[in-house]
C-alpha cells in the first residue's frame, strides 16, 4: 500500500510518500517548500495573508507527491497553526485545498508521533534522547527503547529565534543573546541520563548538506556544528544560497537551529549527535497504519 503524509510546519511545509509493508515503511519520494508560518504568528499571534503562501505551498507538494499514485493522504500542522489565533480557519481553509481534513496536532501528539517515526530506527537499549526541532518549537523525548519516559515542547523554533535575534549575517553579540534566551526556555528540559541524542526536523536534515553536499555524515559532533556555524554566518543567506543548495529562509533559519543543537548537546553531556531523517511524517503513516483515522488524536 502506497501512503503520503503531509505536514504543515512553522517553516515549511513537507510530504512523504512511502510504501507500506505490515508495519514497515520505505521512502518512495519527500518534497519540501518553504511557508514561513512562524515569525508571522511568533509577531502577531495570526497568520492572516500568510495563509495564501503556505496553501500555495501545500497544493504544490501534493501536486508533486500525486505523481507517486498513493492510495491515501494524511495531513496535519503544527505549532505555528496550533498557536494562531486563526489557526483552525487556516486548517479548514488547507484542508479544502487539498480535499483531505488537516488535523492541529497538540504538542504532546507531536512528540509521540515524531517518536514513533524515529524510534523505528533509532531506539537505543538504555536512556537516550529525541530532539525534534522545528521552525516554530523543539520537542524533546526522554526514552528507554521504544517507551517514553518523560517529554516537554520548547517554545525554541529555529525559525522564530533566527527572526528574533539574528541578523543576515549574524554578529557575535547577537549569537550570544540568542544563547541566552534559548538557555532561559532549556530549563523546561526533560531529565535524563542519556547515552546519546537523536535529533530530526529540518536543522537536523540540512545541517550535515552545509559540511558535504556529496555523501553528508549521519552524525554531528560539537566540532562540526561549530563549523557549520562559522560556515553560515560568513557570508549573507543570499551569497550562500547558490553554493548550499539550500533556499534563503532555510539557511537563515538552520544559523539558529545550530545553536540549540550545540546548547542541547551540552545540556545533556553529549559531545556528538545522530541525524534521523525518520520523524513526524513517519511516524503519523506508522500511526495511520495502527489506528486508521483516528491516527492524530
């Protein structure tokens, strides 16, 4: 059976198509655009004419992912929808355009279905910790093979830091106070005596492209974030674009998502990270093929 997953996050909007095999799940195809959602609501608390990009965006990804042939479509969003004030209009409005229900996933759902998606590969014997960093907020899980021992969401997006605190390209100074508040939100952290950190979404995806395009490594140390970071900040989004392969806002957006993931590294005493490319859409098909319709709730 052939399945898509769409997700509206508070930078982007991604879909994957997988086929599913019992509980198994191989990746036919993954697309990605970037809506932008979360300096919007982080400003204003609306998404408001923002809406028009991110549905542009949603009806383009399924565009692509109908070529696929699958037989059924989940869709969801996350924290930008989840805060907005306008959040369910925005959610009926996208549903609409695509004649599939997005469903608001609360922030403990996203975390369990992130977790499903990345523990199916990732589930480490003892302690070990999920990182799911996004545009909009982080979701942490603290867990002992595939149990979930306690979790918290953290109000620290790479999207809405790097709107927040950085400038194109940043300075020190700036770096140093987005350190601080992210620090501030870190206290909300759930313990754990962790013997390794798992991180996904899209800092985690696109970070290791900004050491290697060619053959990227599936896992990052303290050393190679600082030089991603020193990598990022050189030149503006703009001049980097072309040489990353990477679109404006994502590396705008990636230059604060760096930071957390070093702050989190030494939060937990870990010196190295590994990258999952399996998380929420993953884990909502692993959900949909368990619990059909009710996969979201």
């Amino acid at each position: 059976m052939r399945l898509a997953a769409v997700d509206v996050g508070s930078n982007t909007v991604h879909v994957l198509v997988a086929d599913a095999k019992g509980s198994a799940l191989t990746e036919v195809a993954h697309y990605v655009e970037m809506s932008q959602l979360g300096p919007a609501v982080a400003n204003r608390g609306v998404i408001g004419a923002n809406s028009k990009t991110a549905i542009d965006a949603l009806k383009k990804v399924i565009g692509q992912a109908r070529a696929h042939g699958f037989e059924h479509l989940v869709a969801g969003a996350t924290a930008a929808v989840r805060k907005a004030s306008d959040g369910t209009q925005f959610a009926a409005a996208a549903g609409a355009a695509i004649g599939v229900r997005v469903h608001i996933i609360s922030g403990r759902r996203e975390a369990e279905l992130t977790f499903g998606g990345a523990a199916s590969r990732h589930a480490g014997r003892r302690e070990w910790l999920l990182a799911d960093l996004g545009g909009g907020s982080t979701e942490l899980v603290v867990a002992r093979e595939l149990e979930i021992l306690r979790w918290a969401t953290l109000e620290m997006g790479s999207g809405v830091l790097a709107e927040r605190f950085l400038a194109d390209p940043p300075t020190p100074d700036q770096r140093a106070k987005l350190r601080q508040a992210a620090l501030r939100v870190l206290r909300g952290a759930p313990d754990g005596e962790v013997e390794r950190v798992v991180a996904t979404g899209g800092t985690a995806s696109n970070l290791p492209l900004v050491l290697a395009r060619q053959n990227p490594p599936s896992a990052l140390t303290t050393a190679d974030l600082l030089r991603c970071e020193e990598r990022l900040d050189g030149r503006t989004a703009a001049q980097l674009q072309k040489e990353l392969g990477l679109p404006v806002a994502r590396i705008k957006a990636l230059r604060a998502g760096v930071e957390v993931l070093l702050l989190l590294l030494d939060w937990y005493g870990q010196s190295a990270l590994q990258v999952s490319h399996e998380g929420l859409r993953h884990g909502m098909l692993l959900a949909y093929l368990e619990r059909g319709e009710r996969w979201w709730g």
